[in-house]
C-alpha cells in the first residue's frame, strides 16, 4: 500500500491518518469489496430471461426493438465520468411534442448484472405515445458498492434535467420506473429526494434529482422484512450483500438505509407496481402503500397472475404493463 504526503501536512497528524486507514481496511467489520471482478457480469441478459420464462410459461413471445417513425433516438450518450470511467444513457423522444413528461428507465440484474440495453423497447414504445424515455447505465456491484449507483442514477435525472430544453421536457414531470434490483433502485431514489447520502458530491449539475412518480416493476420496498428473500448466503455471498458489502447481520442498518420503505411517508411521490406472481419481489409492498395511503398519496398495484419475474421484457405482458404505465402518469401528471 502506497500513501502519498501533501506538502505541509503535519507529520503526527499524518501518522494518525495512516494508523486510521490501516485500522478500516483490516477490521473485520470493513466493507468487503469481495465482489469486485472489474469484468462485466453478463449473467443475467433478455435472452437468458426469455429461456428461463418458456419453462414456466410456454405463452412467453420475445418483444424486439421498435420502429416508430415519430421517434428519434440519440444513444450512447455520455452523462458523468467518474476516475476516467464514462456513464451512458440513451434518449428515445417525440420532438414534435413540447414539455413533455420523462421517464428515466433502470434495468434490473441483481445490482451486479444486466445493462441499460433490454429495455430499449420499452423506452421505444413509451416514447412513441409521447413520452421522452432514458435508459441509463450505473454502476454495478462488480465496481462499486452502495450507494454509487443511486447516485449515479440520480446524476443522470439531474443530466435529463439540464438538457430539458434539447428533448422538450416539462421538468416538473419526471418519472423513474425500474424493473427488479431498478425497481427496487426507483423507489428508493423516488424517497430520498434532497438526501444529501444518495447524492454524488462532485456533481457538475446544479439541476435537482427530485422525482415526481414512481414506477416499480417487480422491485422489492425492504431487504429486511418477513417477505424478503435477501440476504440468504449460506451458499455463497447473495447479490445483496455483494452490493451493500456487508451480509444483513453485519450492517442491518446499512441494509435499512438502502430500503424505500425506511423512507416513506408525506413526501413520496405518487407509486405504481406492477407485479409478477413472484412474492418475494413484492417485499415491503403492503407496508409501504399503507403508509403513503395515510398521507394521502396515491398508489396503485397491478399484478399479473401466473406471470415470470421477467415479464416485462416480453408478451403476452410487455403491451399492458405500457398500458398501465400510461394511465398511471396521465392520472398523476394530468397528461
């Protein structure tokens, strides 16, 4: 390990600093960084998902790329670079319609795989029925820990926001919708809005990350809680605990912190969920609607019975999830 010394740092108080580092990186309670490949973790792709939901479900039919002539596409934009590592996200828009809502999209894949690319289509159809969608890259557990990728994504709502004049943006109609570790993503950044944790200090943005509506597809509330499935590394280290780096017995609070649920309350935006059958991915769920209930703010739930954790990339799904989405933000947005 190689320490650097700035010019005119007190020596004692250099020493300390060493002693310190020296202390974090070898406790036992440290954060592990066990997960770090650096290599991208191609586990979880469309395809695979697609496989995975014939078994189950024989109806499943694959949903492609889309072409409308009424939406242009600028892809592989870069919105941050952090330690010489580039961000991007793609934009999919009506120019002919002015301040128009966004939706930001957020893939799913265990907060360690997956990539903005499988829900282009969805970014496609939403923007074809005049909505401006992004699909944004972040950073996985693979690379970085909790919290940098709810500060990526944030950043990227803040990039959306800067460049509302380009894409024809009403700023104050923003959505972000996730599916599965994105839905879990969605919701938590949808109630940590103005939460100086979840945001990037270095941030070139003066534009604010604040969400008006949430959209969770098949995103667990809480990692800790009598329906959750998380956390479970008698096998080997869950796809949780590689992103938090700590299990949930090491750093329960940790986990909390990374829970929509703990924040719920008056300030949450208006939610929906649509569902799978799957209800372990449901976790926190009733809790949380409960409480935005009490303050008057509105939820909905749409479940599709029988149907495979993956539905949202395919049919006999994809077309009324879109549906569902729509009426959702014409109802908050007053679209």
């Amino acid at each position: 390990m190689i320490f650097t010394m700035r010019c005119g740092m007190n020596r004692a108080f250099f020493k300390y600093k060493i002693f310190a580092l020296i202390i974090f990186c070898f406790s036992a309670n440290a954060q592990s960084h066990s997960g770090f490949t650096i290599v991208t973790d191609t586990s979880y792709s469309n395809w695979s998902a697609y496989l995975n939901s014939k078994k189950t479900n024989p109806e499943t039919k694959w949903s492609g790329e889309f072409k409308f002539k009424n939406v242009q596409e600028s892809r592989n934009i870069v919105y941050q670079v952090l330690s010489g590592k580039s961000l991007s996200l793609d934009a999919f828009y009506d120019s002919s319609i002015k301040k128009k809502p966004a939706i930001v999209i957020i893939h799913g894949g265990g907060w360690r795989s997956g990539n903005r690319f499988q829900h282009i289509p969805l970014a496609q159809k939403l923007a074809s029925i005049g909505y401006a969608s992004f699909t944004v890259e972040y950073r996985l557990s693979t690379e970085a820990l909790f919290p940098a990728a709810v500060c990526d994504i944030k950043e990227s709502i803040k990039w959306v926001k800067a460049h509302s004049g380009e894409f024809g943006l009403d700023t104050n109609k923003i959505a972000v919708c996730g599916f599965s570790a994105g839905g879990q993503l969605a919701a938590l950044i949808g109630n940590t809005n103005k939460n100086p944790f979840f945001e990037l200090e270095t941030s070139v943005f003066s534009t604010s990350s604040a969400v008006q509506a949430i959209i969770d597809l098949d995103g667990i509330l809480a990692f800790i809680h009598p329906e959750s499935g998380e956390g479970d590394d008698s096998n080997r280290p869950s796809a949780a605990t590689l992103w938090f780096g700590y299990s949930k017995t090491e750093n329960p609070d940790l986990w909390k912190k990374g829970s929509a649920l703990t924040y719920a309350g008056e300030k949450s935006p208006p939610t929906l969920f649509i569902n799978s059958s799957v209800a372990r991915m449901h976790a926190g769920r009733e809790d949380y609607c409960a409480i935005l209930k009490k303050s008057g703010i509105y939820t909905e739930i749409r479940t599709f019975q029988d149907a495979p954790h993956s539905f949202v990339q395919f049919e006999p799904w994809f077309s009324p999830m879109v549906t569902t989405i729509d009426n959702f933000l014409k109802k908050v947005f007053r679209k």
